[in-house]
C-alpha cells in the first residue's frame, strides 16, 4: 500500500464514470478474499465440492433471474470477452456438427463455410473473439445500425442453417438493445445460432421495469455478461450462458487420464481453462445478499442515476445525443475541441471521470453509471463539475 496507492484509480467511488467499470459490494470482495484464503481449484468436483455446488446454485440463480429455459448452462470465466469467445464457439461446433463436420477433429481445412453476421457497431471483443476462433474479420458480414447503434431489422442479409448472428444487449456507448424478439425469430425461422452480448446490458433483464429491453432473449442460444459491471462483483467474474450443453462442452472439450470425473459438476467443462480460481464464490455472495428485489432495485437504481445526469446537464445546456435507455449517457459539445478539452479538465478536476468516444464520427463524453455507491447528490455535482470544465476550457 505505501508504494501502490498513489498510483491507484479510485474507480469505485461513486463519481467515477468510466470504462463500465462497476464498483464492488463489501460482502462479494469479502467473500472473494475468503475464497483467495481457501485457494480452491474450481476445475472438478473432487478439487473443490463447494466451488462445484456454488457455480450449480448460480447457474440456476441466473436462468431463474432472465426467465431462461432450464437447458441453459452455464460457463464461469475471467470476463465477458472470454464469454463471447465460448459462446460463438458453441455455436461454431453447433452449426459444423449440423453439416456433418467436427471441427474438433478435423479442423477448418475442407470444413462448410460457416457465416458471421453482426452490427456494424458490435463491441471490439467480438471481433477479437471471431479472429481468435480463425473465421477472419473480413468473413463479417456487418449490418447496418440506426442512430442508437441497434442493427436495422431492414438491413438484415438472409440467414442460414450455417449463420452465427451477434446482438447486442447494451451498446458500449449509448447503452441500446437490438430487437430481440423480431432479430431472433427470423434466426430461428432460419435455423440460425444466436449469441447475444450483453456485458452489462443483460442485466437490465433483472429489473421489472427495465426487462422490455431485453424482451424475446429467450430466442438466443447464448449469451455473454459480466458480473463486475452491473452486479458490482470484484473483477474476474465473466458468465456464458448457453442452451446446448453439448454444443459448449464440446467446444470446450479436454481430457487426461488423471482427471477425476463424477455425477457432479466440474467447472472446467465449461470454459477454456483448466486450473480456474473459484470465482463463483463472490457471484454467490452478491446474488445471495442482495436477493432479486435487491438485484432490481440496485439495476434499476443505476437507470435511475443516468436518467439524473442526462436531466441535470440538459438543464446546463449540454446536449445529450443518445436515448438514455440504461445506464449510458453520451455528451456532445460545439466542437471535437471543445469536447476533448472538456474531457481533458473534467479528469484533471478530481470531482468526477468520465472517458470519451468518437459517436457519428464526431467526439462525445461518455459517461456510464455503474456503481451501487452513486447517489443523487453525486450526480448533482459532477453535472456541476461539467459546467467547470466548461468555463475552463472557454476561458483558455
């Protein structure tokens, strides 16, 4: 600490609006330390009962929380990047087990041609998650978005049995939904794999007055999120979700004549890795203390706080571009200059944080609300803190 702290960001205070960082609750860090001091290998059963049997409870948790159907499985990863990657994978050995091919034992050479299609505006990890599985970013198909960054239903290309289609449970930026329900029957129609990525946006299934925006979900085969983001769990705590196990599993076969198999659950066969920390103990903490009516009330909350802003800096004359949907609010100024200099005083303040982004090709101030610890009055004075940095950067 005498070294460390001063070069530390204090991003989990209630005034720090950057990345969809999220803050953390006491009792999931708390656990997590717990689990740290317990030093549990979650790969099989036989290494660690209680990581094997915490991951089962959350996986019901989480099926019961987005009113999925009970095939769902589910994978618990480093992050949300790593979920993408398993998702699409699934559906890559799905769609190739289809058309009579094992991509597990015969490789891409010779293989079917299997299709990518995603909105023009899909998030950096899907396209790292599509190059990492050897399809090759220029096999994308993109489609076309409207001006929140949804893909346009119009735009859509036909699908196929050999089609994997992305959507996008909050976007990076503005915070918007495609539209599941029409998106995902014309995929099933088609016989086509669905993976949605809803980072942080999924979550907004959890709240009664914010689930419309993730209506028709259940038309997707799976899904990637992040526990850290909106649920405010310590970093480390990625989740797929999918509704054919044997299409993850598969994917994400290994095996070794020393491994110790039983009836039970064993971590590994869901994910990447092997040797896995038991980061389904801080999961289970969250989920198991706030309960749904505090998973609502802390989703919702966060809404609430952006709405906030986007009201309060309206009142000071800034103008805000996007639809506040969710939890991200996006600031355009008279200029990228004015906007980057904006940015540049806001971060130097010490009052607030809030990072940038290019929106329509033009610079924005981007601000997520992602934190249980923002208040109102937090709110109230970071809009006060762009209003200084405005003066500032007039007065320069």
């Amino acid at each position: 600490n005498r070294y460390g702290a001063d070069a530390t960001v204090a991003s989990t205070g209630g005034r720090y609006f950057g990345f969809v960082n999220g803050g953390v609750l006491p009792v999931s860090i708390a656990a997590r330390w717990l689990a740290d001091v317990w030093d549990q290998n979650s790969a099989l059963y036989v290494m660690s009962p209680l990581a094997s049997k915490l991951e089962e409870v959350c996986e019901s948790w989480l099926k019961e929380l987005f009113g999925l159907p009970d095939r769902f499985v589910a994978g618990f990863l480093s992050g949300s990047s790593m979920a993408i990657l398993c998702g699409i994978a699934a559906g890559r050995y799905r769609i190739f087990k289809n058309l009579g091919w094992d991509i597990n034992t015969q490789g891409f050479y010779g293989a079917p041609e299997i299709r990518i299609v995603a909105g023009r505006q899909a998030h950096g990890a899907v396209a790292k998650a599509v190059a990492l599985l050897g399809f090759g970013l220029d096999r994308i198909e993109w489609v076309d978005t409207d001006s929140q960054g949804r893909i346009l239903l119009s735009e859509l290309p036909d699908l196929d049995e050999s089609t994997i289609l992305i959507l996008q449970a909050g976007h990076v930026s503005s915070g918007s939904f495609d539209d599941f329900e029409s998106i995902c029957a014309k995929a099933r129609s088609a016989k086509s794999w669905v993976h949605i990525d809803g980072a942080f946006g999924l979550w907004a299934g959890a709240s009664a007055k914010l689930k419309h925006l993730t209506k028709g979900i259940d038309g997707g085969n799976s899904f990637s999120l992040d526990a850290h983001k909106t649920l405010n769990t310590p970093y480390d705590n990625g989740i797929v979700l999918c509704d054919d196990s044997e299409a993850l599993t598969q994917a994400m076969r290994t095996s070794g004549s020393y491994m110790v198999h039983s009836e039970n659950r064993d971590g590994m066969a869901y994910t990447p890795e092997m040797s896995r920390r038991s980061r389904g103990i801080e999961l289970w903490a969250a989920m198991k203390y706030l309960g749904r009516d505090g998973i609502d009330e802390l989703v919702y909350g966060l809404h609430q706080r952006a709405v906030q802003m986007s009201e309060e800096l309206k009142a000071f004359d800034f103008k805000i571009v996007n639809e506040v949907v969710f939890n991200q609010v996006l600031v355009i100024c008279d200029s990228d200059i004015m906007t980057n200099e904006i940015i540049k005083n806001i971060q130097s303040s010490g009052e607030c944080w809030a990072g940038g982004a290019i929106w329509d090709g033009k610079a924005v101030i981007r601000i997520s609300i992602c934190s249980w610890v923002t208040t109102e009055e937090d709110i109230s004075r970071s809009a006060r803190a762009f209003v200084a940095a405005r003066s500032k950067a007039l007065s320069a």
